[in-house]
C-alpha cells in the first residue's frame, strides 16, 4: 500500500517536473512578429499621423528570467501634417511668435529601427495556462526616410485666430539616421510548445538635432520559439 501511494505521489510529480525542462523556458530562441500601430505623442503629434509598424524581435532565452536579441522595426507610412509646431514653427506674421496653424501634406515618413533588446520576465502557470508577464528595452539604430512634396498651411491660427495661408512650401527627398531607445512591457500566452500569443506595448523616442520625435506603439505579439 505505501508502495503505491509512492508510485501515484511520483506519477503525479512526474508531469511538473517535465514542465520545469520544457524547451519553451531556456536554453531556446524566440522570433516574433509584432503588426501595430505607431501613434505620435507630445510635439510629433502634431506634425504626423499614426503609422502601421511591424516589429520583427529575435532573443535567445539566457535564464528563466532574461531573453536578449535584436530587434527590427519598420514604420511604414507616417504622413505629416496637423499643426505648424516643432520642425515646422514658423512666424507667419512676424509678430515675434510662432504660430499655429494647421497643415497637410503629400509627404511620408517611413522609419526603420535596428537594435539590441533585452526582455526580463518569466513564464507563469494561471489555472492551465502558461503567461509571461515582461518588461523589454531596446536602444540603438533609427533610419527615417521622406519622400518629395510640399505641405500647405491654411486655416485659423489657434493664437490669433487670423486666417492664414495657403502657404505652399516644397521639400526634397531626406534620408537620415538617429540614435534611439524604446521601453514597455507585455504579456506572452503560451498557446503550444513552440507557440506564444500577446500583446506589446512601448514608447520610443528617437533623438534628432532639433526634436526628439516620440511614439506609443500598441501591437500583437505572435511568437515561435525553438
Ligand atoms: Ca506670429
């Protein structure tokens, strides 16, 4: 009899001590492919819409607590326009301030961000599921890209009301690089050994000479890991 109780105690060990050397947990590479979207915050706001973003995330699991790799992100589409602020201040009546009045544009903004990432969190068991809360950072590469066009401020100005433009200005084609970073956090659902669903959210800020542009990207996760 206590021969078998024996037995049935280890039988029933036996599955938790296989879920402790899953390959899901360390010693494994994880890809993930983010689809989001990448809204302006603060000053960028005014200056360009929201943009589709894919974020392409490669780490290898360290610990049962660190994954480190290298992350690749692409906003594809930002089109500038909203308010004459930021890199696009102007004075149109000379009154010595700044005005602010609404523009458009045929220009867009694509950006390409490489970098290294770091992700600290571990995997959880919650009723019969498998959740890993984390927190990841990335600092490194920004490329950003505008193709030719002009923008055309007309409207009201929010300072003095007047009426201004249009007023047509044309642009070149721009290709640049920057120093950036990025910060947030998750929550990966592990849906089958070599599978995890999620979701990511961040903020970036990517440093330019004369403003920092400034992004919170909400996206789904959808990861594979071997
Ligand atoms: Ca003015």
């Amino acid at each position: 009899m206590r021969t078998l109780l024996a037995l049935a105690l280890i039988l029933t060990a036996l599955p938790s001590f296989a879920s402790v050397n899953e390959g899901y947990r360390v010693g494994r590479w994880e890809v993930s492919l983010n689809p989001g979207v990448a809204i302006p915050l603060g000053a960028t706001s005014d200056e360009m819409s929201n943009s589709g973003v894919v974020q392409l995330v490669a780490g290898y699991q360290f610990n049962e607590y660190l994954n480190f790799g290298a992350e690749l992100g692409w906003q594809f589409n930002h089109r500038w326009g909203g308010q004459t602020a930021g890199q696009f201040a102007q004075d149109f009546d000379k009154d010595g301030i700044d005005d602010r009045a609404p523009f458009s544009s045929n220009i867009h903004e694509k950006i390409l961000g490489l970098s290294p990432a770091v992700k600290l969190g571990q995997w959880v068991d919650v009723l019969s599921y498998k959740f890993r809360p984390y927190l990841t950072m990335s600092a490194g590469f920004y490329h950003a890209w505008t193709n030719s066009g002009t923008t055309v401020v007309q409207g009201n100005d929010q300072i003095s009301g007047k009426l201004v433009g249009p007023i047509i200005t044309t642009y070149d084609t721009s290709s640049n690089s920057y120093f950036g970073f990025s910060g947030g956090g998750g929550l990966d659902i592990l849906v089958d050994e070599n599978a995890a669903v999620g979701f990511d959210l961040r903020y970036s800020r990517i440093t330019k000479p004369y403003e920092d542009l400034e992004f919170l990207t909400p996206s789904l996760r959808i990861s594979y890991l071997f």
